[in-house]
C-alpha cells in the first residue's frame, strides 16, 4: 500500500482503463464501464468512503485527494460515479447508529453494492430547506412509506441510479403522526440487483441526454408510497421507539444543518479535480506548443501565444496549492477540534475554493482549446472532452453563485469588525515588487470587498471576494514551499495574473490605477517569456503522469498519431 498522501495512478495502464473507450462505446455500456471502473478502484482500496475525515482510514484521505485529482483528469465521469459511492458511505458514517455503520459500511467503502445519492430535486435545486420529498410514519404496521408529492419534488441527476444502484442514500422529511419533523437521511433499496427492475413503488427513468459526462448514469426517481422498513431512517441522532414516537435532542433547525455536514467535504473533490484537469490539459499543449511549427518557428516562440498560455500554466500550478491548502485545514482540524468550532470555517472555505476552481478551470480550458486550433476539438486529445465534462462542477455539490454567497456570509460572520485597513505599496510601471507585494493586494481587496458587502448584501461583491481570498491563500501556501527559481517565476507569474484579472474592482477600491496596471501587463509578458523559455522545467512542475499524456497532441509525431487512429469509410453514403 502506498504512503499516505501518495497519488496512485498506476491503474490507468490497466486495460480497463483504456481511454479510447468513452469514444468507441454506446452511451448504456459506458455507463457500465464506468461503474465496473469505480468497483475497481473501490477494490484496490485507492478510493472510499472511510478515507473521508471521520473514517477508519481518514490517514489516507491526502492520498485520496491527490488521487481523485488525477481520475478526474483521465474522466470526470468517474469521479462522479465514485463520489456518488463516496457520499452515500459518508452520510452513513455521518449519520448511521452503530449497528447500521456495522451492518453496512464495509459494502459502501469496498462497493460491494452500488448506492445513489439521492439529494437534488428537479424543482428546487440547491434550495435543500424546502426539499419535498417526504417519508411517513405508520404504526400499525411500523413501516415507512417513501413518497414523492409532485413531480417538481422527483429526485433528479441521480448518479449511479439508472442500471446499477441497489440502494439510495435519500434525504427527505420525516412525518411521524402527521408532524413534519425535518430532514432526515434514509438508506433506502432501489432494486433487488444490479441490472433488475426497480422494486414495485420505484419508478426510475433516464435524465439523459447530458451535454457532459456521458458515462455517469443519471435518472430520475419518484417514489409512490414505496414502503421501507423502519431501519431505513440513520439513527444516529433520531429514531423512533417502540410506542411510534419520534425522539431526538436536536431541535428541528438543527437537524436541517445537520443533514447539510455531509456536503462540506465532498466540495474538496471539484478543487482537486479540476486542478488535475488543468494540469493535465496545460501540459499537453505546452507540449504541442514546442512541436508544432509554423512559419518556420515553433508556436511558444511567438510571443504572443506564450504570453496566453503560460498565465493558464501557472493557474493550473495554482489550483494544485488551493488543493492542498484544503487538505491541510481539513486533516489538521476535523479531528484536532470540536465539529461545532470548525464546521462554519471549514464549510465557507471549501464552498468559496469550490466555486473559486471550477469557474477558473472551465475558463482556462476555453484558452487551451483554442492554443491547439482545430486539433484541440478532436477528443482524442482530451481537452475539449475535459472542457464539456467540466461544465457540470460549476453546479455539482452546489451552485457556484451560492456558495460564493454562502462563503462570504461565513466570513464576514468570523471576521473582526475593524475598520483600519492596512496601507499596501501602491503598483508602479515596474510591476509588482514581489510576490508578497501581490497577496498583501489580495488581502487588502477580499477585505475591502468584504465591508462592503457587510453594508450593502449586493451580491455582485461575492465571486471577486472570494477569487481574491482563494488567490491570497494559496500563494501563501506556494510562497512557502517554493521548489527553486522556476517555480517561483510561475508563482509571480499567477499573481500578476490574478491581480489584472480583478483590475476593475482594485481601481474601484483605490489599490491600483493606470501606471499599475500598464506595470502588471508588462510584467506578465516578461514572466511569460521567462517561464517558457524553461518550458522542460515547467512541465517538470506540472508533474502530470506519462499515461495521462498518451494523447496525439501530446507528442512530436502527432499527426502520424491522428492519420493513424482516423476511421476508413466502409459504407459509404449513396445520393438520393
């Protein structure tokens, strides 16, 4: 077994990881595939439930990050699948009494059974509060009975749901004697086995087609007085006893927030996933960039193309640091400290760095598709494939517009009151003085930011807030663990970047103006042409594993790669 916090990918070279496969496949049998692939994985102990904080195997759950990042650059549609199992394990652990976490975690964590994570509801979205799925209470025959009101309350984009899943996790309220006694988690079984029909009362129908991640099975399901046993509901805070009264000592707002810990986690794998879907695609064009000719010169000879693609280099650097920042806060705290201290902390960091990467991952992939032209659309080299599947983080585990609501909320409530503002070194024709010079701006702005969203609510403030928040922290964490003067070219790179990406509201808040913007500009083209000139050192940085570069682009002979693979026509199409 490798070391904690050791990214595996050895797997990739398995057969059944054969990439080609998403692209020669009918939509129903990549479905399956994928989930065979995430049964794999589950076996080899390289992902599962019990590596979360909180599980018996939380040591790994560094290892498990790092290796998540780099499943979702081969195919989000993996990951999806495996969080979904991941999930469901981890409202168990969350909210299971002892003899349901007996009974059932060892089948989550090794996927022995399949499970959907049944949340999401077609009507009402990331609104949970008023989730409309509920499951009544019968004493005569102490059952539960699992109904779904109307169509917009039908449990929708549920993964794993459509063949395989034999059990859902479902969130839904609980009504004992016609009280509505809140939100609650049920396991509920969906189908005797993998591949059968739905039990009678379960009805599950395709929510295809997808604009991405075709290989993550997705219904729909509605629920119509499906009856459940009584050991459906996870007791770990509630149950009901033998007289049909529901007991709990959480009050009912409180179960609501509750029900809700299970999601703080899950937002790290979006930030992971997209730092290794970046790295990997900014590795492949970097790579093409130094093949491919024209006009008698390579493409990152051209000033103005490096001057586009190292600012993408550095970000995907970037993301990898907001990884792992994540993962320090969360390794450190979630055992060191009391859940009621670090719940509201660690939930606005991970929701704003959630929002932060996926919306900074889906606009580099824009830039790097275009840097490799016509061949950048062709799937083979993965990008523009990367590009559609990660549409989905944006709103997957959240919207990203609330959490950035929801992370600025968080901490405008824990910060200090203060109205002093540190005085920053304003931005000359030079540029920045250093890299220190740019968080102390970041700094500065997310605070700034942050009183005026304290006196205003306008939620225009939110996404720049925690951008310039996201930004400073990991160039915190960068500056610390520098890896030699290259690195550090990247590092001052990205800030720069990051500084006249949030020009406007730098100048609206007084932090920088004309001179420091011309400055930055002139810095950034210097900087891009100082790391490109060290592009070997720079792809030695991006660290991306030689199984995720086997695409065409990725190497000298890419057009003997492309002409090769290209498809004969045996049937050929006759005019009317």
């Amino acid at each position: 077994m490798p070391e904690p916090g050791a990214p595996v990918t050895g797997f990739l070279d398995e057969p059944l990881f054969d990439p080609l496969a998403r692209y020669e496949l009918g939509v129903d049998e990549l479905m399956l595939l994928t989930v065979e692939r995430a049964k794999a994985l589950h076996a080899k102990g390289l992902v599962g439930s019990e590596a979360w904080c909180g599980g018996s195997r939380e040591t790994r759950f560094p290892d498990l990050v790092r290796t998540l990042g780099w499943v979702s650059a081969f195919d989000i549609s993996l990951v999806s699948t495996i969080g979904n199992q991941q999930l469901a394990g981890n409202a168990l652990l969350s909210h299971g009494s002892p003899a349901q976490l007996a009974a059932y975690r060892d089948e989550i964590d090794r996927m022995e059974r399949v499970y959907a994570f049944a949340v999401t509801e077609i009507g009402r979205w990331t609104n949970l509060l008023s989730i409309g799925t509920e499951v009544h209470y019968r004493h005569d025959d102490r059952s539960l009975r699992v109904m779904t009101p109307s169509d917009d309350a039908a449990k929708y984009w549920i993964g794993n749901s459509l063949f395989s899943a034999t059990h859902a996790m479902l969130l839904a309220r609980l009504v004992v004697d016609g009280a509505d006694e809140g939100h609650h988690w049920f396991r509920v079984p969906l189908r005797p086995t993998e591949g059968a029909l739905p039990f009678p009362g379960v009805r599950i129908r395709r929510a295809d087609p997808k604009g991405g991640i075709a290989g993550n099975q997705t219904g729909m399901i509605h629920f119509d007085q499906y009856r459940i046993p009584p050991d459906a509901l996870l007791s770990a805070w509630a149950h009901i006893d033998d007289s049909g009264r529901y007991v709990s000592e959480i009050a009912r707002r409180g179960r609501y927030l509750r029900c809700l810990e299970t999601f703080s986690q899950e937002r790290i794998f979006p930030v992971t996933g997209a730092a290794g879907v970046l790295r990997r695609c900014a590795a492949i064009t970097l790579r093409y960039s130094t093949h491919r000719e024209t006009f008698g010169s390579t493409l990152l000879s051209y000033q103005h193309y490096r001057e586009r693609l190292m600012p993408v280099v550095a970000g995907a650097l970037a993301l990898h640091h907001l990884t792992e920042h994540l993962v320090e806060e969360w390794t450190s705290r979630y055992a060191a400290e009391p859940v009621a201290r670090h719940r509201q902390t660690l939930y606005g960091l991970t929701s704003g760095a959630k929002a932060h990467a996926s919306w900074a991952a889906n606009a580099a992939l824009v830039v790097l598709r275009e840097l490799c032209g016509g061949h950048g659309f062709h799937s083979h080299n993965e990008i523009v494939t990367a590009r559609v599947d990660g549409e989905i983080n944006t709103t997957f585990g959240g919207d990203n517009t609330v959490l950035c609501y929801e992370s600025v909320r968080v901490a405008a409530k824990n910060a200090p009151t203060d109205d002093a503002s540190p005085t920053v070194p304003a931005v000359t024709e030079d540029g920045l003085r250093s890299c220190g010079h740019g968080i102390d701006l970041l700094e500065a702005l997310a605070e700034r930011l942050l009183r005026r969203w304290r006196t205003s609510q306008r939620g225009a403030l939110c996404r720049p807030q925690v951008d310039a928040r996201c930004a400073a922290l990991l160039l915190r964490r960068w500056t610390d663990r520098s890896r030699g003067d290259v690195d550090d070219a990247v590092r001052q790179l990205y800030a720069v970047t990051c500084l006249l990406g949030l020009a406007d509201h730098l100048v609206a808040e007084g932090l920088l103006d004309g001179a420091g913007i011309r400055g930055l500009m002139a810095q950034r083209g210097v900087l891009s042409d100082r790391c490109a000139d060290r592009h070997a050192e720079v792809l030695d940085l991006l660290d991306v594993p030689a199984a995720l570069l086997e695409v065409p682009l990725a190497h000298a002979d890419y057009v003997r790669r492309t002409v090769t693979a290209a498809r004969d026509t045996d049937d050929r199409v006759q005019p009317a």
